[in-house]
C-alpha cells in the first residue's frame, strides 16, 4: 500500500484477512494515518524505495491528484512487478500512468472502488481491468474478504470510467442536495422540500428506463434549470451545477416529445456536440 488514508488502510486490512503480508510506507505520513495502519495490521517500510524492493504487487490508494506523482515515483525507482492504479481518476489518466510505468518495465492494472471502506458491516467492491493475470492476482488477494474483486474486462481505463460514472452522479447529487435545502431554508420552506424527497423514487440510478422521457421534456426542463440558477444566485447560493445540467437537457433539443426515443439514440444525442 502507498501512503494509506482511511480507504487505503481500509483494503490493506482486507488483503491482509486475505493472506498477504502488507507493507505501507510510512514517510511523511500523519499519525493519524500511523495509527490507520497499525490499527488496521499493516507493516511500515521506511521509505518508497523498500517498499518496491519487498512487493509483488503495489496498490496505489492516494487523493486523485497525487495519483500520477506517486506513480512517477515509483517508475523512476524501477518498479517491474505489479501495479494496481485504484484511484478515483480519469480513464485518460490511467492509461497515462500505465503507460508510464509500463516503459519502466512494470505491469499496471486499473482499478477502482465503490462503497464505503470495508467492513464486516459494509462491504466495498475493487473492480478491475487490464491483463487476465495481473487480475487473476489481485482476485486471490481479496477473494473472501469484505472487499469484493470484479473484472470489468481486460481494456485498461474501463475501471475508472465505472468509478467516474457512478461519481459523477453519486457526488454530483449530494451537492446538488445541500443547494437545494439551502434554497428552501433562506425561504422558509426547508420542511416541504423534505417532505417532497419522501415522495421521490429511490432508483434514480438504477432505472434507466424513464431516460427517454427526459430527453421528451428536455425542451421545457432546460428553461427551467436556467430559471434555478437565477434564483440560486440571487440568493448567494452557487448556479453552477444548475446551468451545466441546462446544457446537458439542450443536447436534446431536437427530442420534442419523444417519448419512445431507443435508449441508445437518447445516450448518442448526449455525444453530439453542443
């Protein structure tokens, strides 16, 4: 493991009820993250470079926007065993970062988790792409643990496109839920919001067969979203999210009342160009 946070420490944990023997590099790490890793079993190594010399596979579970230097830092030490890429990253990136280390001679997988870190009460998912052995590796070391492995495929990239379409909705919703009753608490009317969220489904998510009739009222929903972001601002509450799903409801202006719409054709008008 690199540089274990809650998460990180969390799946080390998992592949240690597996069996393996972790590592975790410890420099420059908090002691709050010192007492994650101990708690949770794990052995510090010094340094970066003990670490790669004693691995033979690597999980790199670190903030997105430390993933390509942690990476680069360990091809530059000639890493050629196997890396596991489980950050919440772009495809894009990933495939960089794979591309990086494999020049140093190492093997990279992509990964990425969803769910909470794990435990016996909440269970989490790794899933995974890249080369049928490499996931065959990582299956062993978390099979029968709370950390459930899937393979998503062996194309690189298909990991994190999994863990960004279901962050892209996941967090994406909750701030769009604290606007909301922000918006309603400056009116006074916090509690018929959450009276309404009762009657609302659950599945939003899950049901992707009411999409065409979205894309079916599209042409009244953007004028709408955009009349959102007026009263979000005038009140000093951010517009943002409001206005970029009034963009997303234009890519379907030319689905007026469509209502049988195919779902492919629905997904293929969001790919056109604006």
């Amino acid at each position: 493991m690199l540089h274990p946070g809650r998460m990180g420490a969390a799946v080390g944990r998992e592949a240690k009820r597996g069996g393996a023997r972790v590592l975790w590099c410890e420099a420059g790490r908090s002691p709050a993250t010192r007492d994650r890793a101990l708690a949770a079993g794990l052995e510090p190594v010094a340094d970066l470079a003990s670490a790669i010399e004693a691995s033979e596979i690597i999980i790199s579970v670190c903030p997105p926007a430390a993933a390509e230097d942690v990476a680069a830092h360990v091809a530059d030490l000639g890493y050629s065993g196997l890396y596991l890429e489980a950050n919440a990253i772009s495809p894009e990136k990933a495939c960089r970062i794979a591309e990086r280390l494999e020049w140093s001679g190492a093997q990279v997988l992509d990964g990425g988790i969803i769910g909470p870190p794990p435990t016996q009460e909440e269970r989490a998912r790794l899933y995974l792409s890249g080369a049928d052995e490499g996931v065959a590796k990582v299956v062993k070391v978390f099979s029968g643990t709370c950390l459930e492995p899937v393979s998503v495929g062996r194309r690189l990239g298909a990991a994190s496109a999994l863990k960004m379409a279901f962050a892209s909705f996941q967090k994406a919703s909750r701030a769009l839920a604290a606007v909301a009753h922000a918006l309603a608490e400056d009116y006074g009317v916090a509690g018929e919001l959450r009276a309404e969220a009762q009657r609302m489904p659950g599945d939003i998510l899950a049901d992707v067969g009411y999409l065409p009739s979205v894309a079916a009222r599209a042409w009244r929903w953007a004028p709408e979203m955009r009349e959102v972001a007026r009263t979000l601002r005038s009140c000093g509450l951010p517009g943002d999210l409001a206005l970029a799903a009034a963009v997303v409801l234009e890519r379907w202006q030319g689905d007026k009342d469509r209502f049988d719409l195919p779902l492919p054709e629905v997904f293929a008008h969001l790919h056109q160009a604006g």
